[in-house]
C-alpha cells in the first residue's frame, strides 16, 4: 500500500500545525517570521495552521495580538479555508466574538475549548458551542479534559453533533479507544488526532486530520509520517512514528511549548522565548530534548 496524499474535503481535514508564536527577545511578537513561518509549513507538506491555541500562547496576547495573529495566518497562508482559529476565552460571549472576528478575517474554521473557567456541567457546555456556532463558521470541539477539567466524552460529543454546533473534534484525552465509540455513537462527527504521540494509533482508528505540534520544527517529516498513517502504510508511519516519538511525546508534556519552540530553534525556524508565567526549560529537560531534536535531525528529518 503507497502514502499518497489523500484528497482534503473539509477545512479542517488534513495535517493542521497548532502554530507556534515567535517571540523576540523583549518578548513582542515578532509577526514578519510568523508569517514566513506559515508559509514555510505549508510549503512542507501541511495542509493549514491554527493560530491562537494553546502552543500559539493565546492566553498571554493582548485583543491587538490576538486579531492581528489571525490576519497574519489568513494572509501568510493564501487561503483562508487553510485556517482554523483558537476561540477559546472564559466566557461564551468572547468565544463567539472571536468566531465572528475569524469569519471577518476570511478563516475556514474555528477551534473551541469547553467553558474553562470553572467546571461546566453538561448543559453549560452545550450552550457554550450552541453559542459559538451562531458565528457561522464550522466549529471543532477541542476536548482536553487535564487543563479544562471538563471531559468531552464520546456521549456528549455525539449531543454537540446532534445540537448541530459542532462538525469534527481535536481528541486529546490520550485514551485511543474513544475513537471507536465516538464512531459508533456520532458517525458523521469528524476525528482529529489532538496528541502528537497517539497521532499514529488514532490515524488508524479512523483520524481524518491531526491538530498537530511538532510539525512547527519538523513539518516534512511530520506531514509524511500523517499521510502514511491516515493510508495506512505502515511500512512507512511505523519507523517514523518510532523515530520522532521521543519528540512527539513533549506534546503531551506540561512543558510543550518550550519544547517545540527548542526544537525550532535548533531546526533553524525561530521560535524564540515563552512569555510569563512559563519559564524556560530546566537544564534537565532542555538537554533531553535538544539531544532528541539533534539526533532527529542528523537522521535526516526536517
């Protein structure tokens, strides 16, 4: 069986990069290299970004920042229907003002967290997408049930579908056989891979995208190892999957974003420094994953 690219139908198809956010050393967003960025990752096999995510550190910008990171996405990326925006904010009526901002902008879709400012219940959830989708734009649930503490269980997923607010979720929960039953309970609801390092057991569980991190250092590796798992060709996802796992898993780690940004700067696409209250690597960990991203590195993947 061959890894050819299988055909995109939907924005939100395809490998997608959670993107990164270069910082100058004062800490100010350095938008000329983001938007040089996006290109580059599209050049290299991505299908499209999302801005303002958690990698992208959305918490930290201001109104200003946040607007003009979705502009710069759109504009760097040729084609809006290639960008998927993070909406999240603590209250429903903000996530729907940045939908309709990214619909302004000319993006193809947006990415929602649950309520996460406090534990929401079931039917404050479902209220908090409902309002969303009023924005117009296809919405992807994003569930991360360790930073939210509100769990998107295939159940509940399959009522978001059935309310008509959502078309496709980000599954980071970890746990790989959810897949099967949010098959079984909403079949027409789209699977995205959420976790770089579950990216290969999801793909073939039915994943017909992945909201990816890693591809910000190593997009050619990354979109290769994507399409080969989503086809199925294992002779080609399984030595790379084994490959780039020692990086794929600080996806999943606390420190994700100063991993991935290491990584970028070693790969020679500047990621520069994180803004407060993250803190650089400990030296501990920056050198596990410097010798892990070096190593990657002189075996070729880029």
């Amino acid at each position: 069986m061959t890894s050819a690219t299988p055909r995109r139908i939907r924005p939100w198809h395809g490998i997608l990069v959670a993107t990164a956010l270069p910082l100058r050393e004062d800490l100010s967003v350095d938008f000329t290299s983001y938007a040089q960025h996006v290109r580059r990752l599209i050049d290299s096999g991505c299908d499209g970004v999302v801005p303002n995510g958690s990698l992208g550190e959305y918490q930290t910008l201001s109104d200003e920042e946040r607007a003009r990171v979705v502009h710069t996405a759109v504009e760097a990326a040729g084609d809006g229907e290639r960008v998927m925006v993070g909406v999240a904010a603590y209250g429903s009526t903000e996530s729907r003002r940045w939908a309709e901002q990214a619909a302004d902008a000319g993006a193809g879709s947006v990415l929602l967290l649950p309520p996460n400012a406090y534990r929401a219940d079931e039917r404050s959830v479902r209220a908090h997408y409902a309002e969303v989708a009023k924005a117009g734009l296809p919405v992807v649930a994003y569930n991360n049930p360790y930073d939210t503490k509100v769990d998107l269980t295939p159940d509940l997923l399959a009522r978001l579908y059935a309310d008509g607010s959502i078309v496709a979720v980000k599954e980071f929960s970890g746990d790989v056989r959810r897949a099967y039953e949010i098959a079984e309970l909403a079949p027409e609801l789209d699977l995205l891979a959420g976790a770089d390092d579950v990216l290969l057991e999801l793909a073939l569980a039915g994943a017909v995208g992945w909201i990816a991190g890693y591809p910000n250092a190593l997009p050619a590796s990354c979109a290769e190892l994507y399409h080969a798992a989503v086809a199925g060709d294992l002779a080609t996802a399984r030595p790379l999957y084994r490959a780039l796992h020692p990086l794929l898993r600080w996806d999943s780690k606390t420190e994700f974003i100063q991993a991935i940004k290491l990584s970028m700067d070693l790969a020679g696409r500047p990621g520069g420094p994180v803004r407060p209250p993250r803190h650089p690597l400990t030296p501990e960990r920056d050198a596990v994953v410097r010798a892990a991203t070096e190593k990657a590195l002189a075996e070729g993947h880029k």
